[in-house]
C-alpha cells in the first residue's frame, strides 16, 4: 500500500495563502502556479481548501478549480463552502475528484449519505478541524476553526463513516503552520477508530515530521502546506521571479533554505525530497513523475465520444483525450450520436444505481447494449467500467449493462478489514497476472506500472478470459481491467494515472 504525498493549497479569493493557526493568512502567490510545479514535481494528488467560504456562504473555488485542473493530470480534492449535492456536482464538473465537507455537516449530517448514494463514498471526504481542550479531548472547530461545533472528534468521525464518509482529511488546529510537527496522538486515535483511509495534516515543517504522520497512520496520506510552499518560493527566488508571487518580502531576509515563520522553523523540502525520505525510511510511494511536456503527436481521426449522464468528472477526462491525442472529444448523452460513434467512453464516479438509472433516463441503455453486441470500441473508467458488468449489489441489487457477464461486489464482502481502509484509494500496480497484453490497450506499459484508484466495490467477471489486469490490495488481489472483443474496462483512472494512464487511454483512441 502506497503512502501518498499530497501538498494542501489554501485559498482566499484568488490566492494562494498560509497561516498559522489557519490566521493571519499571507498571500504566496497564483494556486495554479503551485500546483502545477507540485504535479511536475511527483505530488500524488492536491487539496484545495476555500478557507473563508463557509464564514461568507460562497464558494469561490470552481474557477480556479478549472484552471489547475487544465494542466495537471493528478486528483484533486477540494473543499469551502459546499452545502449540497449540487455544490458537490457542480465542482466535479469543475474538475474535481473528491470534495472535502466540514462546516455544513453539523447542521445537515445527511449530506454525507446523500453525497456517498450519488457520487460514491470515495468521493466525500469529511474534513476535521480538531483543537485539543484542556482535559486530553478533542473538540472539532468549523467555519476555519472560528466555532466549535461542542462534538467530540472520534464520535463525530465514527458517525461520519457510518453515514457513508469515504476519507478524513485530519486537520490539527494547533498545530497547523507552526512547522513544529503533527499531532501524532490526535493522528493514532483517529486511526484506529475508523477504517477509512487518512490524511495528517497540520503543522509538518521537516521530512522528519512526514515519515513520524506515515507511521502513525500506517496508510493514507500525509499532507503538507508550508515547506512546500516555501521551496517553491525559495525557486522563485533564485530566478528573481519571487515578487510577482504575492507578499513574499520575508523570503528576503533568509538565504538559505530554512524560512524563520512566526515562533517556528519551516524547513523547505519538496515532494520529491518528501517520497525519497518516506521510502527510506520503510514506507512505499509511487515514484514516477510525469514528463516535462505532453506532447500531442498523434494522427487519430476518428470521432471520440464520451457519454455524459449526469455523474462523474468529465472534465479531467476530455482534456487528457485533448492534449494526448489532438482529438476534440463529443460530449454528449445524444443516443443517435452514441450510437454512431467510431469510440466511446463511458466514464464514471458514483454509485452503481445512480449511474443505471441516469443512462435509463436518457434511453442509453440499449445504444450501449447494442454497441456491445456489435463489438463495437467502448472504454468504461471506474464507475463505467462496473457498468459494463451484469449486476451490482451497491446499495441494494442492481442490473447492469451486461457487456461482460459477471458481477459487482464489495471488494471484502462489506465486512471491515483490519489490514487495510475501504475504500481503495491511492496508487497501486497493475500485474498482467501471466496474461499478454499485446494487442490491447495495455500494450504500451510494463506488468507493475502505478494506476490511481478510488473505489470500495470490484468487478467479478464470469470468465477469467475477460480479465485483462489484477491488482492486490492487502489481502486481496481484485480485477483491475477486463475486456472482450473491443470492450474494455478499467478500475482505475487512466487520466489521473500519470504517463502510464494516458498511453493508456491513448491506445484506446488510436
């Protein structure tokens, strides 16, 4: 199981920002700028939290939100100001992967269920402001930790992932930009309560306070602000280019690479730096960092369509096809276009019902069952790849397409698993398990390249003929990738997978 490293970007208006205590924010520069040096850089994924939208009730995050997400091909997950459904549609429609809630829960806890049964628990991640009290507990702070919501931090985690939570961004209050390390108790209670992956965040300075979160949390993420943000700055400095990047004069008054910030050391480190240093101290992490460039170099013509039925993110998906291959893909739920079209790609991020009954209601089932029976290309990605299959038991029994005959089932029989979190989230390897992928889509990278997946539910097909990958996670070793004929299927996110992903989907458009 791989350690993910995930730089945090703190957002007020349209600017980077950083704190101390989550105040006295001082504006660093563009978030976009940032972010794509992180992604450049190995980040495994980015979290993008708006930290006054709750106090002012709006969210200013969708814009900025589309334009990182143009160039980076890496999760986001992003938070401020989200207060239903259709705040959460609507930034994954931005370029969202994940959203992050806090504020709005403790008047309408039944956002998480009602988030889980349209998106997935995968993509609702509970964001935790937690302040240590004067007896040992810990409260959880709201509103940018400006009101205490009088709820204990374990209760309200474990009703959380009983309502349906998939992740918990684990914010320290008191720690949080002061470099002076996380709070490894709060981090290990946490832990142990829920079985749901976690992410440490608040008050890493040094790659020594990485690997001390890693530890404390065995799997998940830790994630970091400042020394990330001060390296970037510390670059920007030394090409001269650090006064267009906000109010960062106190960049001036060191020369080295360690920043004195307020009462504390913030030593500057980058997320390379972080997964070297995880790895050797015992942890794994994905290592790989995309190319400079993404070169377009292809001479693909035919029409790529990729199905739009109210669920998923679509935008992540048409600018990789975009900028990978030059093809302009159609979006669109037009069953006569579908029907007619040379490739199609059924993507997805939801619940399996949802997305069934989204595809009933624009009369796509029987185009996509016809284009089946013909053979004809059709890629499904995550939840679109389950689709493909005869049956889900998410939230009830369902039909599915039935493209490839076989079933969909909780990846340990929806009993917990003390070895792992549910749901799967990260990076993990796809093995040809003795399969050849020659021929297939696949055909481009090695048996063991890094995938990014987020999902609690796997494919069970009928057939070993029709499995194309596997993949092992804990105990467990689950279908990653099935195909038939020209009907192919991937767990994972070929979009959000790096240089192995894209040549994935590249394969399938050319």
């Amino acid at each position: 199981m791989n350690i993910r490293v995930i730089p945090r970007l703190d957002i007020k208006g349209p600017n980077l920002v950083k704190g101390v205590h989550l105040e006295g924010l001082r504006v660093l520069g563009k978030p976009e700028d940032f972010a794509h040096k992180y992604y450049m850089n190995g980040a495994d994924e980015l979290i993008y939290m708006d930290l006054v939208a709750s106090l002012y009730g709006r969210s200013n995050l969708r814009e900025i939100v589309s334009r990182t997400a143009s160039n980076i091909f890496i999760p986001l997950t992003v938070g401020g100001g989200i207060r239903s459904v259709d705040d959460i549609r609507e930034l994954l429609r931005a370029g969202a992967d994940k959203v992050a809630i806090n504020t709005a829960l403790f008047e309408k806890p039944e956002l998480i269920t009602e988030g889980a049964k349209t998106f997935g628990s995968q993509c609702i991640v509970i964001s935790i402001e937690a302040k240590r009290m004067p007896d040992g507990s810990y409260t959880c702070l709201h509103t940018n930790a400006r009101e205490n919501s009088g709820r204990e931090v374990v209760e309200w985690v474990k009703e959380a992932v009983d309502r349906g939570a998939g992740e918990i961004l684990l914010t320290s209050e008191d720690n949080e930009g002061t470099g002076q390390g996380y709070d490894l108790e709060l981090l290990e209670m946490v832990n142990a309560a829920v079985n749901v992956p976690v992410i440490a965040s608040g008050g890493a300075g040094s790659l020594d306070h990485l690997v001390e979160g890693a530890k404390a949390i065995g799997t998940g993420a830790v994630s970091a602000a400042s020394m990330f943000h001060y390296n970037r700055l510390e670059e920007l400095k030394d090409t001269g280019r650090f006064a267009s990047e906000g109010n960062t004069s106190f960049i001036e008054q060191s020369r080295t690479k360690t920043i004195a910030y307020l009462e504390g050391k913030i030593t500057c480190h980058s997320v390379a730096d972080a997964k070297e240093a995880l790895v050797a101290a015992g942890s794994k992490c994905r290592m790989d960092r995309p190319a400079e460039v993404l070169q377009c170099n292809s001479t693909a013509s035919q029409e790529v369509v990729v199905v739009d039925y109210g669920i998923g993110n679509l935008f992540n998906l048409c600018r990789a096809i975009r900028c990978l291959t030059g093809v302009e893909p159609v979006v669109t739920a037009d069953k006569d276009v579908i029907a007619k079209a040379e490739k199609v790609i059924l993507p997805g991020v939801g619940a399996f019902g949802d997305g069934m009954h989204n595809l009933r209601e624009r009369g796509l089932v029987e185009v996509l069952r016809e284009r089946g029976k013909e053979n004809r290309p059709t890629l499904g990605i995550c939840l679109g790849m389950q689709l493909l299959l005869s049956k889900s038991h998410e939230f009830g029994d369902h039909e599915g397409l039935g493209l490839i005959p076989g079933s969909v089932d909780h990846m340990f029989n929806g009993e917990p698993n003390e070895e792992v979190p549910v749901p799967h989230i990260g990076w993990a390897a796809l093995n040809t398990g003795g399969r050849s992928w020659e021929g297939t889509e696949f055909k481009s990278i090695s048996d063991g390249a890094s995938a990014y997946f987020v999902h609690t539910y796997v494919a069970n097909p009928e057939d070993q003929a029709h499995v194309l990958s596997v993949t092992s996670y804990g105990p467990t070793q689950f279908v990653s990738a099935v195909k038939k004929g020209n009907i192919c299927g991937c767990q994972f996110h070929p979009e959000l997978s790096g240089p192995d992903g894209l040549s994935i989907l590249k394969a399938f458009i050319e």
